[in-house]
C-alpha cells in the first residue's frame, strides 16, 4: 500500500514495543535475483498500517484480535533495535521490535480499506475487518467509523473517515 504516514503529527505516534510472539527464522532465496536471502516472521506479525491494542507488558502494542477494539493504528513497519537471532526463537529470547503508533481520537481519518471492500457510500459505518488489512462496511452502531466517500467495491486503497475513538475488530465467522 501507499504510505500514510505523513497524514499523522510527529507528536502523535509515539513508540512502543510490539509484542509479536514466537519468531521463525528461514533461508531462502530470493526470485527476483537468485541470491541467497534471510526472513523472520513472527506468529502474530505487526506491519505496516495495522490496528492495534495494547499488550501485555509496559508501554507495548499487539495487534488487535478479531471480535477486539483496536485503540491504536501504526502507519509505519516495526523497527527493530539490534539484531534478531539467526534460529527459531520463543518469546522473550529476541530483542522485541519497536512500533510507532498514533492513538485513534475522535477526528477525521485516512484508514486503509479491506482490499475487498463492499460498495461504500458516504455516511456508511465502517468496521475493522481485518486488522492487518483495513475497513468495511459495518451493520454495528459503536465504536464505528463514519464514511466521508464513496468506493466502489474490491478496490480497496484508503477512506476518509470521521472517527470516535476506539474502532471495533469484526468478529471471526
């Protein structure tokens, strides 16, 4: 997706630590040039523009849950401090990522959509369907957004949105 970023205030996103969980660690090779390359991913990975909650320890984010509120949402990728193992490894045995996140508030936001969006009219409520994809269209009344746009279906990309606060996590199923 298109970065956002630049429509949050430095002094908005402050930063945290992710709580992502086990991490996996491979080798492989990269197919746009042949050469030998290395990944991590973590069980309950954070990237860019997803909406979060607050984790477990002091002053950390996790991604939010279906069925959740996320109160959170980090316009940019994770960083991380150091350097990850270079093996599988549990929690607590790799330095923890860091994430920059802005508070969601009651103004007028640019939210990233589902990538396959219902139709949306102005003044639609819109949900989280996926926290690490985007909005919908909801059918709930609380901790929704309101739609400024009209998108047309499966184009996903962004919506302006007069946001409340907190915004709910569609339930699983």
């Amino acid at each position: 997706m298109t970065k956002i970023g630049t429509f949050f205030e430095e002094s908005e996103v402050k930063t945290y630590e992710v709580e992502e969980g086990p991490m996996t660690y491979r080798k492989g090779i990269n197919p746009n040039n042949g050469l030998p390359n290395e990944q991590v991913t973590f069980e309950k990975q954070v990237d860019e523009e997803n909406f979060l909650v607050q984790g477990t320890g002091e002053r950390s984010m996790k991604l939010a849950e279906a069925g959740g509120i996320a109160t959170h949402f980090n316009p940019y990728d994770p960083e991380v401090n150091g350097s990850l193992p270079k093996a599988n490894a549990a929690v607590g045995t790799y330095s923890q990522r860091y994430v920059g996140a802005a508070k969601l508030t009651s103004r007028e936001l640019q939210l990233p959509l589902a990538p396959d969006n219902v139709e949306i009219k102005a003044g639609d409520k819109l949900e989280i369907k996926d926290p690490k994809t985007g909005l919908d269209k909801s059918a709930a009344t609380t901790n929704v957004v309101t739609s400024f746009d009209n998108i047309p279906a499966n184009t996903g990309g962004y919506v302006t949105v007069d946001c409340d606060g907190p915004i709910r996590v569609k339930a699983a199923g």
